[in-house]
C-alpha cells in the first residue's frame, strides 16, 4: 500500500511541478523568441536604411560597394534605374530570388502603396515600406534622384533567424526535461521521506493491536474459563473463579484505562489541570503510600529531601504522582528481596528533578529507548500480571506533556535510575 502510494505522490508531484515549469519555460521561451525576431529585424531595418542612405548620396554605384553590402548586412538587393536594372544585377541573376523580389513588389503595391513599376519621379523625398514576406524580412523604396529615381528592394532572410530559435526550444526542451528529471528524483526521495514516519506509525499502530489484543485474550480466557467451571464447582471453588474473575476484569479495566490515556496523549486531548504543588510534599505522600507495600516485599524504600524546601513548581499534582507510582511500582516488581529503592529530589537551574532509583539488574544501554515502547518489558521471560509495558510510557508522555523530561541513568554500583525534569516558571 506505503509503495503505492509513494509512486502516485511521486508521479503526481512530478506531474504538477512539471506542468508549472513548462508553462514558466513556454512563457520564457516565447519572450526569448520574441526578441529574437525583434532583434534580427532591427538589425535588417538598420542596415536597410544604411543602404537607402548611401543611395541617396550617391550619384554613381559600384560593383565593389553593391557585393560589400550584401556579404557585410547579409541582405540581398535588387536596385533599378527607373525600370532597368543595373548591370550588377544582370551579372547575379538568380531566378529564385527573382521570384522572390517581385513577390515583394507585388506586397509593397497592394498592401503598402509603394508601386515601384511606376516612375514617381515628381516626389522629392525617398519613400520606404517595411513588411515581411515568407521567408523574408523585406523593404522597398523609391530614391529621387535629378534624372529619374533609383528603385530598390532589400531581402533579409529569416533561415538564420528560425534556426537560432530552433535551437534555442531544443535547448529549452533539454531544460526542462533535465530538470523535470530531478524534479521526479527529488520528488521520489522527498516523498519517501514524508512516507516513512507512516510506514513506521503503522507499523507500531500493528504491532500495539496485536500486543493489546494479546493482552486482553489472556485476561479472557481466565474468565471464561473460571464462569464456565462454575456450574459444576463446589461453593468454596465457585467462590475462588468469582474471586479470579473479579481480579481479571480489574486488570483489563487497568489495561483500558492505560490504553484510553495513551490515545487522549497520541490525541493531544490529554487535559493538564496545572496548579502550584509542592513537590517535597507531593513526595513525602508517595513515600508514605508505598513504604508498607516494600516492607511486606522484603524491600526497602528510603526517601532523601534536600534541607532547603524546593521551590512551588507548576505542574498537575495527579499526573506526577502518577509517575511516580509507575516508577515505583516497577521499581518493586524487578528490584529482588532485600533490594534499595529511593526516592530523591534536588532543585537544578531552572528545573526540579525528581530521581528514582534501585540497585535491581539494570536496564541495558541498548534497551535504555526501548523501555518506553508501548507493551515493552525489559524482562521478556517475566510474565508479571501486574504491568502491561505501558506504565513508563505513559509517565514518559506526561513529562512532555509538562514540558519536561525523564530519561534513564545506571545507579552507581548497579541498577537503574528514572530521572524526571519538572521546568521552573522564570520569575
């Protein structure tokens, strides 16, 4: 499904971008054509008028100056003495071309009102039309000169013209598809990245449905099987399935509500009741809460408070206490009889943190993250009824939740330490 997708956000990115560019390069290349055209024809214009200019002037022609002209402005000419031509141009006669100045008379008569097949000798200004033909930039004009008028035609080729535009769509074509490749590999790459975090979200969504639903299958079972011998169970024995029953209904009522608080977390709907607490208070009740449990478990539970009282701290008192108890409780379950635990808190610059610790096994560095994976035990051969691998990655949400921290640290000696960062309001 994930390859899928990644192809069709690939195509479809590449496709829209692609279109934008193109649409960017046509605009581009229009206005690059256009002045191309522009430029080819000023330069034709300009040279032309040099040459009306020079006939003006002039009251005898060379050969010389006539094949100068043409090599120099890359035009080709055609001038008359009235009607006649001149003898240059019987000598470079080519009847291609000839076919192409009459073209260009006929336009200059019919479309600009210079007539070149008539004398016009009365005007005393030279006329000029500019237009073009096919294939040619062309220009006519009359030249009065004392005995008569010189008549003349300029052809400017456009090959030179169109094939500096076709190369410039080739070069323009080779842009945009080299950079609709890139775009379709940046793309491919851009989208695998976003692609991933789902990949690895659906992933772990799997994983902890299967590890819920296992967790759930076990306590039902239980049930079951505890309801369905009770038919035929004497009253003590019915009694004990109703008292094992009882007890695993409370633990998927424990699973539920653990699982509900990490969806209000995923959600971002997990309400923070914040309130100034004293911590030192906050942790004098917790020690007082668990200090018979660890007895009655051959463990011991100290407390350690600094002599100065902590600062108030803006935190929700319930949800910290909850961490602790999952600290703690985790804390008893894995530390053996006749194990530490303590309880601490020290004011740091700008924080309060608050530690527990044991001098149980351990937790190793490369399980140090994974500890706060949903349904994770760092002990996968413990079968514990009591903890589902949820607890410390609930107290890891709601210390983000307060914008703090709790990380792992190795007791000094052996075991493990939680430590969590409660940040300080500046004052």
């Amino acid at each position: 499904m994930f390859r899928r997708l990644h192809i069709h956000m690939t195509l479809f990115s590449t496709l829209i971008t692609g279109i934008i560019l193109s649409l960017m390069a046509a605009a581009c290349l229009l206005i690059t054509e256009s002045n191309i055209r522009q430029n080819h024809y000023t330069i034709f214009t300009n040279n032309a008028y040099s040459c009306i200019s020079y006939l003006e002037s002039q009251n005898v022609l060379s050969h010389r100056w006539m094949q100068q002209a043409q090599n120099n402005y890359h035009i080709q000419m055609q001038i008359l003495d009235g009607q006649h031509p001149l003898f240059f141009d019987r000598l470079h006669e080519n009847s291609d071309l000839q076919d192409i100045f009459s073209l260009a008379k006929k336009e200059s008569k019919e479309n600009h009102g210079l007539d070149l097949d008539s004398s016009g000798s009365s005007q005393a200004l030279s006329k000029v039309a500019m237009f073009q033909i096919p294939g040619y930039y062309a220009c006519t004009s009359r030249i009065p000169k004392k005995q008569g008028s010189l008549h003349a035609v300029f052809l400017y080729s456009q090959k030179e013209q169109v094939s500096q535009i076709l190369r410039m769509r080739l070069l323009f074509l080779c842009a945009v598809l080299t950079a609709i490749l890139a775009l379709a590999i940046f793309s491919w790459l851009f989208t695998r990245k976003m692609i991933r975090p789902l990949e690895k979200s659906r992933k772990e969504q799997n994983a902890f449905i299967a590890a819920a639903s296992h967790e759930l299958r076990s306590p039902l079972a239980v049930i079951q099987s505890s309801l369905s011998a009770i038919p035929h169970a004497s009253k003590e024995r019915a009694d004990q399935f109703v008292s094992i029953s009882l007890d695993e209904c409370r633990r998927m009522s424990r699973l539920i509500q653990d699982m509900l608080s990490l969806s209000r977390s995923d959600n971002h709907t997990w309400i923070l009741n914040a309130a100034p607490c004293e911590v030192d208070t906050l942790l004098l009740e917790t020690f007082e809460k668990y200090q018979q449990p660890a007895r009655e478990k051959g463990k011991k539970l100290q407390i350690r408070l600094p002599e100065d009282s902590l600062p108030v701290c803006i935190c929700d008192p319930e949800k910290i206490s909850q961490i602790l108890t999952i600290l703690i409780d985790n804390a008893l379950s894995y530390v053996p009889e006749g194990g530490n635990i303590r309880l601490q808190a020290e004011k740091e610059p700008g924080s309060i943190a608050i530690s527990v610790s044991d001098n149980g096994p351990g937790i190793p560095d490369s399980e140090k993250d994974s500890v706060f994976q949903r349904f994770y035990r760092s002990d996968a051969s413990r079968n514990d009824k009591q903890h589902f691998g949820l607890g410390l990655c609930i107290a890891k949400e709601i210390a983000l939740l307060h914008q703090g921290s709790l990380k792992i640290l190795d007791t000094p000696g052996g075991g493990a330490t939680f430590v969590l960062k409660l940040p300080l309001q500046k004052s």
